[in-house]
C-alpha cells in the first residue's frame, strides 16, 4: 500500500517540530540520532524503496536508549521519560505503513509533544507545540481524505495543502470558544504532585564561584536574567540597585569561594530593618537558578524560602515553575543582631576568614598595601579613600577584553594591564584590604537594569552581572564598589547604556559590524523578553489566586456563580453554532426557494409539497383541488419555477412575476380553505 505524499510531508514536518523543542534539553548525542532517523525516513520516502530494515530500526533505537541511560544514569524521570517518549515516537515513524499504524504514530506525536511542557513552558516553547498540534491535526485529516493512492492528482501539492490547512483551522476555531471558557472559568486545581526537579543542570547566570573572565561572559550576553514587578515609582536610583546573590570570602589565588558559614539560616526575630516600605516580586527567567537575586537587602514575604547569614535567599525546594516570589527591601542599614553566642562566634570566624591571603603570591600587591596604610596612619577608613583615589588617579580602564593575566594575578593588573572589569577590581580591592589585615570579602549579582517597555516592571539581564567589594569597618560590613571609581556610568546608566555608548567596552578589536548586531540582538531581546513576561503572568501564571482576582472584578464571588456563568456560556455559544449553521442553510436557498418552502408549510399536510416531488407536479397537484378557471394561475407558476431555474441569469421582472402568481395561488387557496379542509 502506497503513501500518499502528503501525509509523509506531514509526518516529517511533526517529528522536526518535536526535535527543535527537545533540541535545547536533551543529550547532543541523542538529538544526533535522532536527526539521522529523520534523513533515514526523508530517503525512503523520497526514493519509494521498500520498508526500511529492521536491523537500521533497531540499531538507531537501541543507540537511542544507550544514550538517555548514559546521559541520565537512568531510564525513569521527568527528561529520562520525555526523551524514551520520543526514542519510542521516531522508531514507531521507521516502521509505519498501514493506515492503523499512521494513526497511531500522529495520536502519539501529539502526546509526545504535549510532553514538551514539562520542559519549558515558555512561549516560544508554546508555539513549537500548537505548530505540531496543527501539523498531526492535518495528517489525520489527510488519513481520512485519501485513500493512499488515487487522490494525488485530483489537485495540485500548494492548493492541497491550503485546503487541508484551512479545514483544520476550521475545526480548531470551533473548539477555540470552549477551550477559552474551560480556560478562565474551570477551577483551578492545586497539583496532585510535584514533577522532581534534576539536580545536575546546568543553567546561565552567577554561580557558587567566581573565576577569571566568568563575569565578563556573562556581562556580554544580553539574556534576561530575572525581572521586578512592583511600584517602579518607590524603586531607589540605579546607583542604589545593587541584586545581591551571595558572598565569596574564600580564595586560593585564582578562584573565589563560599565559606559553609555564610550558608546558616537566619530568623526573622534576629533582624533590625529600617522603617523601609518596598514591596516587590522577583520573577526569575530560568526556575533552575539556585538564588534568588534580590535587592539588597531583602527578606522573603512568603513561605519556602530562606534568608541566610550572608542575605542571600534560597527556595528550600526547587519547584521548576516560574513563579512570583513576594519580597520586602529592608534598607541598606538593616543588619542582623549579634547579642548571643552563636552570633558571636560567627562574627569572629568571619572575622578570621575574610583576612587570609596567599601570602607566596602577589608580593608588589603586598608591599604597596602595607606602604599604603602606613600613610594612612593605619586608619582603615582613611586607608579605603587613599585605595580607591589610587585606583582614580593612575590610568585605570573598564572593559570587557582585558586579556590573560599570570600568575601574580592582582601584580599584573595593578602595576602592568590596569585594565578589567568588575571582577578585577572587586578581588584586588578586597586583597588589598587583607594584605593589611582589614576583613573584607566579595560579593556576586547584578547591578542596575532597565524599565520594561510598558513601564510596569524592571528587567536585569545578564550583562548586568557584578561583583563587588564589602569591607568590615566599624563592626559593620559597608559596601564598596570599586568600579564605580573607574567607571561611574557603567553604575549610574547601566551596563547596557554603557555598551551602547561606549564600543571601547566590549574590547578594542570589535568591529562596527559586531556593535551593531549587538545593539539589534539587544533590542530583539527586550522585546522577545517582554512578550515572554505577559505569556508567563497572563497565561502559564493563571493560577487560583489570579483567577478569584479576576473573578471578583467581574463580580463573581461564588462557585456558584462561576458555574452559572461557565454552563450559560456554552450554551449560548452552541445556541450561536446552531443558529449560524441555521442561517448558512437558508442562505444556500434563493428567494423564491425561501418563498415556496413558506407557501407550503402554510397548507394542509395533504397539500405540503412532498420531498420527492418536483414544483410542476405539486402545482398541478394544487390545480386539481381548485376550479377549472382558476388552475391557470397554478400551471404558470409551475412554468415559471422551471424558467426561472433554468434560466442562465435572473432578473427582478421574473422574480416579481413568480411572487404574483404565488400570491394569486395563495389567495385561490384560502377561497377554498374550508372545502380543502
């Protein structure tokens, strides 16, 4: 049995759909199998050879399985599953061939997508989906429509498919009504599980380290990071819009650390905030991101989440969703109380911690640091001013491309390169204050940001990424930044403004070209970014909360009500379906059809024109009941039903011709209704 070319082209067109949605989360081994499974099935439908061989079906798969067991250590799970979901939908598309089997292989291809989900619920993601909906929808249609073999030459391959796109759209659009209703009025159910959340995922954005160059990648990549809903206009400036991830108090003289300390919980009653009222929520654009990047310094407002000693804040469970997390600004004053024993000896491990140094390395670094407190009379705050006015007055530079350095790192770049970036000058700093036995430590997260384009929320991407330095001075940890010494727009106008401002950022061999289609992507993302937000708050985020919000605006306060309201909706909208195929119906008739069917249900049932019966023998049937001169009204109109059937073109003459004799015969007929009756 031959299959038709249609439903082959759609068979492929699903698979691909099903493969560019997966592409971004399964194996790259994986993904590779199953692209040559897909030339494998493109030649043979191409060439019409015979079945595709069992021992090439086979072998794909079990390679398949070998890598998703490989890759996961595991065939059971959420990406395990998804992933032997559609080993299982690419071997099934190898050896379908029947009618049976390709009904089988688009019922599954749409279950499989649906899969897709558990992924991502992002928009793109959303619409990769509809198109395979759309795509298996079409190739049942066509299953339905051809008998395999005699139907492709009826049309040509462009118009075929127009007409098959349109009957799908059609059948789509009637249900769209009620999908919408079930949509915004059926109860929203809490889960009944959680879907578990892999451990071992990489994700974008800051991480428990810090590295050489690991800011300066990120600061080039224009992908939202996180974004803040609120009241914009009680945001602080930018120069103040500090998101803090956490603190590195540890290094080793290439990479900075986390100590386990920093990680101890810490209880709401152990705070003393400012009478500071600044509500908002943290929206993450990836769920996989371990901290929750809020301004500093913030508390979470809601339940699941934990404020830790360095006040970086972590969820207690991964959920995988991206949710709005209530968060309150406590003011930049805010500290937690150190009266107890426990908060004692914290503070002086801390203490100890965040003045180690490699003494081995960086020996000019070390004498400069000591030369320098000396003429600060030992006085630490005067010894940060005399640091950062250095840093001002001796030819330092801000960019993305500083170059390698060795291994003296922080020698290098004070006294050689004297260019960097956040992350340069953030660790020397904090060396420098070690050197002469002042605490200090490093803090990674974001710094500034932008206005969303409808104004309503706050947008930081990863090129906002930062770090920067906080010194113990007074018993108090006070955030110093020394970027802001060396680059003040890149604090006051934002990383992004930078960039557009200054090209010299992104490094000195960067071509017009590159800054352009830099600029570009930038603009492509913010809004692609924004269209994402309104998918995830107006849509995916359309919860039970969200939905008595709503509700309660219409008015509606009851599930009664909201039942009353669901139920009279689809009934009205069926009573509409009904009535349009009602009215479609009628209007397929001419006026003198729509006439002739009211002439008819006005008689007795013995009169009605029956269905079989043509006009000319209902009226000389009606003829037969009258007297002999009055039947000459009844024959003419017969013979003007015919002419004016038959006639290539009608006119308003004729048609006022027929509706007199109709009104005659009618009139004839009520003269004799009661000897009729």
């Amino acid at each position: 049995m031959i299959m038709h070319n249609s439903i082959q082209q759609s068979i492929l067109l699903s698979l691909i759909l099903i493969l560019a949605a997966h592409m971004l989360f399964s194996p790259v081994a994986l993904s590779v199998i199953f692209g040559l499974m897909l030339l494998l099935l493109y030649l043979h439908y191409k060439n019409k050879t015979a079945r595709i061989s069992k021992v090439w079906t086979y072998g794909l798969t079990c390679c398949a399985l070998a890598s998703i067991y490989l890759s996961y250590k595991s065939l059971i799970g959420v990406e395990a599953g998804v992933a032997l979901l559609s080993t299982f939908l690419f071997a099934k598309a190898l050896e379908s061939h029947t009618q049976r089997d390709l009904i089988i292989l688009f019922n599954f291809a749409l279950f499989v997508s649906a899969s897709s989900f558990l992924y991502s619920q992002s928009m793109w993601m959303t619409v990769l989906v509809i198109l395979c909906l759309i795509s298996c929808l079409i190739g049942l249609y066509r299953i339905q429509k051809s008998a395999f073999s005699d139907y492709a030459s009826r049309h040509s391959s462009r118009q075929d498919a127009k007409h098959d796109l349109k009957n799908v759209a059609k059948f789509i659009a009637y249900a769209l009504p009620f999908f919408l209703l079930l949509f915004l009025f059926f109860p929203r159910l809490p889960p009944l599980w959680h879907v578990p959340i892999p451990d071992a995922k990489g994700v974008t954005g800051i991480s428990d380290t810090m590295s050489p160059g690991d800011i300066a990648e990120l600061s080039q990549s224009s992908a939202l990071a996180f974004r803040i809903v609120g009241n914009m206009q009680q945001l602080p400036p930018r120069s103040k819009l500090y998101w803090r991830a956490m603190v590195l108090d540890q290094y080793d003289g290439r990479t900075w650390t986390s100590n386990f300390s920093n990680q101890q919980p810490v209880q709401a009653a152990q705070l003393q905030p400012e009478q500071v009222d600044f509500q908002y929520q943290y929206i993450a654009a990836d769920p996989r991101v371990q901290w929750i990047m809020a301004l500093e310094k913030s508390v979470p407002n809601q339940h699941g989440y934990v404020l830790r000693r360095d006040w970086s804040m972590v969820p207690q469970r991964q959920n995988g969703r991206i949710q709005p997390i209530a968060l309150q600004w406590v003011g930049e004053s805010a500290r937690i109380q150190g009266d107890d024993a426990q908060n004692e000896r914290y503070r002086r491990f801390s203490q100890r911690l965040n003045v180690q140094v490699q003494t081995q390395s960086d020996p000019k670094a070390q004498q400069f640091a000591l030369q320098m407190f000396a003429q600060s009379q030992q006085q630490p705050e005067r010894y940060v001013q005399n640091v950062l006015q250095w840093y001002r007055n001796n030819g330092f530079s801000y960019t993305l491309k500083p170059g390698m350095l060795g291994q003296n790192r922080v020698d290098e770049f004070l006294f050689q390169s004297k260019q960097g970036f956040c992350e340069h000058y953030a660790s020397s700093f904090a060396l420098l204050m070690r050197y002469v036995g002042i605490p200090a430590r490093v803090v990674v997260g974001y710094q500034g940001g932008e206005l969303a384009p409808d104004g309503q929320s706050w947008e930081v991407r990863q090129q906002d990424a930062h770090a920067w330095t906080e010194v113990l001075l007074n018993q108090q940890w006070v955030r110093i930044d020394p970027t802001a010494i060396i680059a003040p727009q890149r604090i006051d106008d934002g990383m992004q403004n930078l960039m557009a401002d200054d090209r010299a950022v992104l490094g000195a061999d960067t071509q017009m070209w590159q800054y352009q289609h830099s600029n570009f992507i930038r603009s492509l993302r913010v809004w692609s970014d924004y269209a994402s937000y309104q998918w995830q708050s107006k849509v995916v985020g359309y919860d039970a909360e969200s939905q008595r919000h709503w509700f309660g605006r219409l008015g509606l306060h009851s599930n009664y009500a909201l039942a009353a309201v669901l139920v009279s909706s689809i009934l009205m909208i069926l009573a509409g379906y009904f009535g349009w195929i009602f009215w479609k119906k009628r209007q397929q008739g001419s006026r003198i059809n729509r006439a002739l069917d009211k002439f008819s249900k006005r008689l007795p049932a013995q009169l009605q024109k029956q269905d079989a019966e043509t006009v000319s023998v209902w009226m000389q049937r009606l003829a037969a009941q009258v007297d002999a001169n009055e039947q000459e009204a009844f024959k003419r109109l017969g013979v003007c039903y015919q002419q004016y059937s038959y006639a290539p073109e009608h006119d308003r003459v004729s048609e006022q011709v027929f509706f007199d004799l109709l009104k005659t015969c009618s009139d004839v007929l009520k003269k004799h209704r009661k000897d009729l009756s």
